[in-house]
C-alpha cells in the first residue's frame, strides 16, 4: 500500500509527460505525394482548410510565411475560412498575404452557410477583391509550370440542407453540382475535386475523380499517434473513417487537412496541431 502511495507522483509525471506534448497548438507542415501516372513533372499545391478566421501569428504571418517557404504552385482553400461567429480579420489577413501570389482557389465550408443558410455577402466580396476565386459547382481546366490539370469545386452541402428555400441557387444540389462537374471534366486531363466534406468520399470515388482535397473533420479532435487517429468529427461521428490524412478507394485519392482551428474550439485539440497540407502531384 504504502509502495503504491511512492509510485502514485511517478505514475502523474508519466501521464504528464506523455500529454503535455499533445497539446502543442503550433503549426505544422503535412506532406504528401500523389502519383499521378499523367504529369511530367511535379506540381505542388498548398491546402488550407477550416481556418475559421484563427489567428496564426501577428498578421497571420506564421501561416503566410509557411506557405511562402513551401513556394507552392496553386494554393487551394477547402471550406470554413471564414466563420459565422467571428470577426472576419484575421480571415482577411491571411487572404491579403497569399493572394495574387498563387492561383487561389476557394469552395465553401459548412460555417459559411451557418448564418441564417446563406453565404454571407462580405465573405464573398472579400474573396472577390483579394483575387481569389471561388468555385461553386464550378470547373477550370489550368496549366501550371506545362501540367495542366482540372480544377472542380463544389459548395458545401449545407448550401440545400441548413436553409430549407435555399437549394444552392443556380449551381444546383451538392449532388447536382458533382455529377454535372464529373461529365465536364472527362476531357482526358487529371482531375482534382475541392470540397469541404470528406464523408461524401464515396461518391467522389463513384464519380471517378482522381483526386480530392477535403478538410471538415479537424482531425478527430483528439489523437493518439499509432493508435488512434482521431475521437470524433462532425457528420461522422465517433472513431470518424476520415478525419485526417490520405485515403484509396478505387483509382480515386482524397486527402483530408486537419484543418487551421485554434482558439475557436472549445475541446483543445489534442495531437493534433493546426496544419498546411502541402500536396506534391508527381
Ligand atoms: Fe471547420
């Protein structure tokens, strides 16, 4: 008994010592390489997802230089920049700093339509005077140091679901939009699909995308390297399938970020720091 007593300060200071590092909260750079079988050379793009108007340094620097020393090709932004609860600043600040440096490209998220189910105005206007363009079941077909590639993006789902009247407006259901981007986009160049959701991977992989670029799920919140790869994320649940990382099914590939969310989150996040996902397509 009384051993056990001696051992109980040891056994905290283990604990501690292993938890303490997983709730590091800094930036880190993710990487990953996809084989494309169609390049000649290799094209990299940076993902930005579920920003939600974070703050990463004075003036956003530490993600814009970040961003700067990865020298990207494109740099694609998937959802939840902005944020229906917050101050729209450092959303602004981060835009200022990397548009007009990069062909920039934007879909919306899920927090971007949580405001009575529509976009708000000044998100957009925003994204419009920075030169960033958005893709709302929209396609672009881009050539970037000789590659050329499709560039497809789709509005978040809750464009239909949050506001009952609103279906999207002209570009159609989320499954509108990625059926009618799918058949513009068999024109025999490598496709890349930008949506903020990765639980619709099935149907990304039915429609024969090669690629698609997610975010939503934060990681799982909570992590356990090696063991558990995320706790829980929204619209997937607990032990999520997706909540971060690279992922086959079929000839389709999708590679979700965990997303820029900080001091936004009520649960810390816990291994599972803030991320740039940098994609090498080769
Ligand atoms: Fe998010």
């Amino acid at each position: 008994m009384a051993r056990g007593k001696r051992l109980l300060p040891w056994g905290g200071a283990v604990l501690a010592a292993l938890a303490l590092p997983g709730l590091y909260n800094g930036l880190t750079v993710r990487r990953y390489t996809v084989r494309t079988g169609r390049f000649t050379g290799p094209l990299r793009i940076a993902l930005v997802s579920d920003l939600h108007c974070c703050r990463h340094g004075r003036g956003e620097r530490r993600l814009i230089e970040a961003i700067h020393r990865e020298q990207p090709d494109l740099l694609l932004m998937a959802g939840d920049i902005f944020d229906h609860r917050r101050d729209i600043r450092n959303a602004d600040l981060f835009l200022r700093g990397v548009a007009g440096k990069y062909p920039c490209y934007y879909v919306t998220g899920n927090h971007e339509y949580w405001h009575k189910g529509k976009v708000l105005p000044g998100d957009m206007a925003l994204l419009a005077m920075r030169g960033v363009k958005r893709l709302s079941g929209e396609m672009e077909t881009v050539t970037l140091r000789g590659q050329t590639l499709n560039l497809c993006g789709v509005d978040d789902p809750d464009a239909s679901t949050v506001h009952p009247f609103y279906n999207g407006g002209d570009s159609g259901s989320f499954l509108q939009q990625l059926a009618r981007l799918r058949e513009q986009s068999r024109n025999g160049h490598y496709t890349v699909l930008l949506s903020h959701r990765p639980e619709w991977f099935r149907f990304y992989a039915y429609h024969g995308f090669d690629l698609a670029l997610c975010g939503h799920a934060h990681g799982g919140q909570w992590r356990i390297p090696g063991l558990l790869n995320g706790l829980y994320a929204p619209d997937q649940g607990l032990f999520p399938p997706y909540a971060g990382g690279k992922y086959q099914r079929g000839s389709t590939t999708m590679i979700v970020g965990r997303g820029l969310a900080r001091e936004n989150t009520r649960v810390p996040r816990f291994y599972d720091p803030p991320e740039l996902v940098m994609v090498e397509l080769i």
